[in-house]
C-alpha cells in the first residue's frame, strides 16, 4: 500500500519516519524507559513532521487571534512560519502537502507519541485522506496564558500514521469475567505471581547487571512459561521513509532528535517571566474594562469639541482623567490664521537658516530614523521647497530647539493659551511644525501631555486610546510597527490584534486646538499646506517620561 504527499512547486515539509527514542528516556537512569515496549512502539508508530523554522510563541488568555504573538528566528521563509489564526491560545502550522490513502484509508494527525512540551499541548484529528484534494493544519493549543513556548527548526510539530475507516466501528466491546477464559487466567495467575517473586527479590538482592534488572516475557512476546502466543510479534517498527526520487529537491531530515539544543530547564527565572507575562495581561485587560466604563459617560465615546472651557473644567474632565478634547475657539484672536500662507512666512523669516527633516520619502522608518535625516538650509529655500503637496521636507517638532531663533519673527503672530499653560519665553512660539499637503507622522504615542494647535490647514488624525497598547504593535520605543492604518496592507489577516481596537478620527480645523494625553496613539497626515503648534509646558504636572521603561522622548 501507498502513502502518497503530493506537493507543489515550493512545498518542502520534512518528514521522517518517527525514531522509537526521546531524549527524556535517553535521560533515564541506564535507558530504563526503554525496557517498555510499548512505549517503543507507540513513538515509531507513524511519521513525523518537523517544523522548519524555530520560533517563540506566546498566549496572553484571550480569545482572539491576536492574542497569540509568534516571533519567529531570523531568515525563515515566510510560508513556512506557524501562524495564529482561530484565536483560544492555538498555534497553527501548514502542511505542505497533500497526503493520499488507499481507499478506506484515513490518516490520524495529533502530537507525537511520548513528546510532553510544557504550557502547550497538540490537537488531533482525523481525516479522510483517500479522497480529500485539500490541505490539513496541525494545531498546538496553550494550556495556560503567560506562558512562552519555544519550537526549534527541526522538532517535530505533527505526528501521522494511517487507520482504516469503519473499522472501530465494526467492534463490539463487551466484559467477561476472567474466569469464562481458564486459559488467559492461567497465563495471567502465573505472571502475576512471577512478578510479586521479581520485585521481592530486588529489594532482598538486587542484580548487579541491569539486564537481570526487568522482566522481559512481554518484550520478547511470550509467557512466563517460554510460551509464544502470537507469530507476528513485533519489538521494533521499520517504516520507510518517503521516496524522494520525485522531489530531489527536498533538503535532508535528520532521524532523530540528537540535532537539537537540549530541552531547556525551567528555573525561577522562566516562572518569573510567566508570572510578569499573565501582570501584563491582567493590565491589559484591566485598561480595556475601564475604557468600556467610560464608554458609559456621554461623549465618553468620542473626542468631544468645547468652547469657552474653564481652566478647572479643563483640568478636571480631559486633564485628570486622560481622555482627550478639541478646544475650539481659543484661537480665534491669533494673526497667524489669517496672514500665515507660504509667501508671508517667506517674508517674515526670510532666509535665515533653519533645520527641518528631509529625504523622507524614500525610507518607510523616516521617524524612527529621524535623525539621518536632519538638514539645514535657508528657510526661503525650505518654504519653496514644499510647496507642492508630498512627504519628503517637513519641519517638525525634532527640530524646535535649532530653530527657534530663527523663527522668534512669528512670535508676534502668535497669542497665548495662558489658560491652560504656563508661560515660555523660552520657546513662545511653541514646537512648530511647517509643511505640505501629504506630510505624514507615523502611529506612534508620546511621553508627555501635549496640545495640537492648528494654525494653518486641515489635518487628519487618528486617536487610538492608550489602553489599546496591547493591539497596536509596539515594537520600537513609542512606535508602532504599523506605521499607518490607512496602508491597505493592513489587514486583519496580518494584524489580527487590530480587530476591535477603538479609533477616534479627527479632522482638525484651523483654529482649533487637540488635547492629547500622554500614551494615547495617533498618527498625522496634512491635508492642505500646514502649519501646527504644539505645546507641553502646562499648568499642571507633565513628566510622564521620568518614570516611561525606556529611553526618555517625545514625537508628534
């Protein structure tokens, strides 16, 4: 009979016939588990398939797919990684193959045999091989949330061997006395007597060879009399392995496991990085709990806009309670929102040397690599620059401290928020940011409070609660490896932690003022020629950033 793996141009799954040995029984004192035969048979009773790429997987208990983060070692092809797809803490592998039976042939898949991973655990499952055109998965699911699991290249994930369909269903189970057989409780009486004088004489005197040290009547496959009972006993499986003659191209699979790193210990420090793996968690969970009860509070769910706002409203409804508002109104005696167009600044600050960011559109990472991409040059210069919408020249809040002298001009333009923030002759002008329609920030959080005033032009913004840390993918300090929502890349197939993640959208207004709190993620892209303020210098506590677990910093 056949056992057939179609494959594809690029499929490779390795598989082997499973070898008979663990290397937690190679670890018994003197091999003693092997002296099981059972326990032989059962773990060479079928074929294996190894992964091919080693990787770590963690489950943080929920339910959704998201909640399964899997990085996997450098250089794995990416069809060959395991993915999170059905949520409940499981982890699925693709097989590359299309597998075929004899008819009335299925194939059993599960785990192999005698292989204990701790914190997960593998899924069985039948399947009719004999006629199916379609691929299988091989599922692991978590046994318990904190836990980080680890699968090397070359392990095996899949354990399968071929069972004949209707046959269990052809049995009919029963019981008997013992009696109804004198013979089977004859063998049986004897052996069991045997084995009572066996383990009497191991605690008298023990053997000193470790041969003498086991009974072997079911090993060798006869009775305590000498007696063989069945002619086609079997002590050792044989399978052959996969005819390669067809796939040349498959790479070679080793027999057995003696390739692979030992098994890790569990130490006080694994059980450390569990107990802080299921805090972080139960943090998560705790921050989406209160953002649902905020959600019970009128304009709870939403960024609301207000005018005419009281400092102690102010303080006591958006700053206290981190939830972001829109100030509208505030701004409505500033110069700057009615003279402010390219040519006037031009003017204004004339060709004094400024730095901005530049070279940006040709680097997906130009915020994080922010500083590769300072320049300098004469603002005249800049303002021409950029007078055609794109992401390339921006002047940003990165570059406010080298540039505020040359920018002091703009001052008079410019009014005060007294209200709110205490006074900077420092910086009067705030960070100002100046640039086309097109200039983007990528999604990213902030270390302290800020306002956004805008002055000039629209922009849209996307808000994301801080409780949302969790879905966002915060990879790199304050930022996020999705570096915009918008990408159509973005999907739920490859960032399934988005799912259900609240998003505020806001189209800010000239003269209209963003409150945004510390932690709270946003991205930013200029509709119109834009130019932006943003201020940190509050009335009230903003150090955030003292007690953030990384490098200190703000970005916009």
């Amino acid at each position: 009979m056949e056992l057939i793996a179609y494959l594809r141009p690029g499929w490779a799954p390795l598989i082997r016939p499973a070898p008979a040995t663990r290397p937690w029984m190679d670890a018994t004192p003197e091999s003693f588990a092997y002296r099981c035969l059972p326990l032989n048979i059962a773990n060479a009773h079928g074929w294996e398939v190894l992964s091919p790429c080693g990787f770590e997987a963690t489950w943080n208990g929920g339910a959704d797919p998201g909640a399964v983060t899997i990085t996997v070692d450098p250089d794995a092809p990416a069809q060959s990684h395991p993915v999170s797809l059905f949520g409940q803490g499981v982890i699925t592998f693709h097989m590359e193959a299309i597998f075929r039976t004899p008819p009335g042939w299925n194939l059993w898949v599960g785990g192999s045999p005698n292989r204990q991973k701790d914190g997960v655990a593998p899924l069985t499952g039948v399947i009719e091989t004999d006629w199916s055109p379609f691929t299988f998965t091989m599922n692991w699911r978590f046994t318990r949330a904190g836990c980080r699991v680890r699968f090397e290249a070359g392990e095996a994930v899949a354990f399968l061997f071929p069972v004949q369909r209707g046959v269990l269903e052809g049995f009919a189970p029963t019981f008997v006395a013992l009696d109804a057989d004198p013979e089977t409780a004859r063998r049986f009486e004897a052996w069991s007597a045997a084995r009572d004088a066996f383990h009497d004489q191991m605690q008298r005197a023990p053997p000193k060879s470790p041969s003498e040290r086991w009974q072997k009547h079911y090993y060798r496959g006869v009775t305590v009399d000498g007696e063989a009972l069945a002619a086609d006993h079997q002590s050792k499986l044989r399978l052959r392995p996969f005819d390669r003659a067809a796939a040349p191209h498959l790479p070679e699979v080793p027999s057995d496991d003696s390739s692979l790193p030992a098994p890790a210990v569990r130490d006080s420090r694994d059980a450390e990085i569990a107990a802080l793996r299921l805090a972080l968690a139960k943090r998560e969970w705790l921050l989406e709990t209160v953002e649902r009860q905020r959600d019970l509070v009128p304009g709870g769910a939403r960024i609301e806009r207000r005018a005419g706002l009281s400092p102690d409203e102010f303080l006591q409804r958006y700053y206290a309670p981190a939830r972001p508002v829109i100030l509208t109104g505030e701004l409505e005696a500033w110069p700057a929102l009615s003279r402010w167009t390219p040519d006037y600044l031009k003017q204004a600050v004339g060709a004094a040397e400024i730095e901005y960011q530049g070279g940006r559109s040709s680097n997906p990472q130009f915020e994080i690599e922010k500083d590769a991409h300072r320049r300098t040059g004469r603002f005249d210069a800049f303002i021409e620059s950029i007078r055609e919408p794109g992401n390339d020249a921006y002047m940003t809040a990165y570059n406010a401290r080298a540039n505020r002298a040359a920018l002091a001009p703009l001052a008079a333009d410019m009014g005060a928020l007294d209200k709110y923030l205490v006074g900077d002759e420092i910086d009067p002008t705030g960070m100002l940011w100046i640039g086309p329609a097109g200039t983007k920030t990528s999604l990213h959080h902030d270390l302290t409070n800020n306002f956004i005033a805008q002055l000039v032009g629209r922009k849209q913004i996307k808000v994301a609660p801080a409780s949302e840390v969790g879905r966002l993918y915060n990879h790199t300090h304050v930022f996020s490896e999705i570096a915009d929502l918008d990408d159509p890349a973005v999907s739920a197939a490859r960032h399934p932690r988005l799912v259900g993640m609240r998003v505020y959208d806001v189209l800010l207004q000239p003269g209209e003022v963003l409150f945004l709190p510390a932690g709270w993620w946003h991205q930013v892209k200029a509709l119109d020629f834009s130019v932006t303020a943003t201020y940190t210098n509050f009335r009230w506590p903003n150090r955030a950033y003292e007690t953030y677990p990384g490098p200190n910093g703000s970005a916009f």
